[in-house]
C-alpha cells in the first residue's frame, strides 16, 4: 500500500517578491499604505496598537496608529481575539500580547494572517511581517524595498 506523498510547498515561479520593506493594506479595518518591515528572523507578525482594551464576548479595541510624525493618523478597530500567548521580543523581554485574525493584502496577494498587538512605539516601521505571514506566498529579496509601491508610483 503506498503512502501519501507530502505535500510540496509551491513552486518558485508561483510565489510574489517582495523587498525587505513594504507597504501593505488591512481591509477588514480599512487600512491602506501601512509600512511594514519583513523580518524573516520573527514567526510572528506584530501590529503596533495603543489603547487596547478587553471587551465582552473575547474581543478587544485598540487604535492602529498610522506612521510616526507628530499628527497622527489613527483607526479605531474593534476584533475578536484569537488568543493571548507570551512572545520574547527581539531583546529577550517576554510579555503577554493579544492576538487577532485579519486579511493581509501585499501586491497581488491577499490572506488570512494572526497578528499580534503590541506597543512599537519607539520602532521606525508600525507593522512587522513575520515569516507565518510570509510563507507560501512570497519571496525577499533582499536588496529591495517597496517593490510594489515603485510600480504604483508611490516610492
């Protein structure tokens, strides 16, 4: 009797590259142009968030804050939280984050990512894409940044 085979990941033709630094959407929240840093050193992506609050029913609300100038943008959003898990930040601090579900678009593609949200305040870039985000649908290269917003004309 033979076995299933595993499953391939996809191959490299079929995959979208992208720069180290890119501008992404959120949808589910109306979010358009946020910039992200890919960081295939983190499993999980992180949104930087103020205000969070735990709500009834397992949600949460929280203000996603646009960029880092003084006048900022911010969107209020309120999601279900998917769970709530310890994460050791790239200076071995651990800390308790929330996490939710929500669409990702980056150039062509648009999925399903988790998201953690936590104070990044003090980063250059809001959004950090991690590779849970990253994996099955894009290539980095490395040497590049804001690919698809060069073609947009954005860059």
């Amino acid at each position: 009797m033979s076995q299933p085979l595993p499953s391939t990941p996809a191959p490299l033709s079929a995959k979208t590259v992208i720069g180290w630094a890119e501008y992404v959407s959120l949808p589910d929240f109306s979010i358009e142009n946020l910039k992200a840093k890919v960081d295939t050193g983190a499993r999980t992506s992180a949104l930087h968030v103020e205000n969070l609050t735990k709500l009834p029913g397992g949600r949460v609300s929280f203000e996603v804050v646009h960029g880092r100038r003084r006048n900022l943008q911010r969107t209020l959003v309120e999601a279900q939280a998917l769970r709530w898990a310890n994460v050791k930040s790239s200076t071995g601090e651990t800390t308790k984050r929330c996490f939710i579900g929500t669409r990702l678009r980056l150039g062509p593609v648009e999925k399903w990512i988790e998201v953690s949200l936590v104070s990044r305040e003090k980063m250059l870039f809001r959004m950090l894409l991690g590779r849970k985000a990253l994996e099955e649908d894009f290539l980095v290269n490395v040497s590049s940044r804001g690919v698809f917003a060069k073609q947009r004309g954005n860059a």
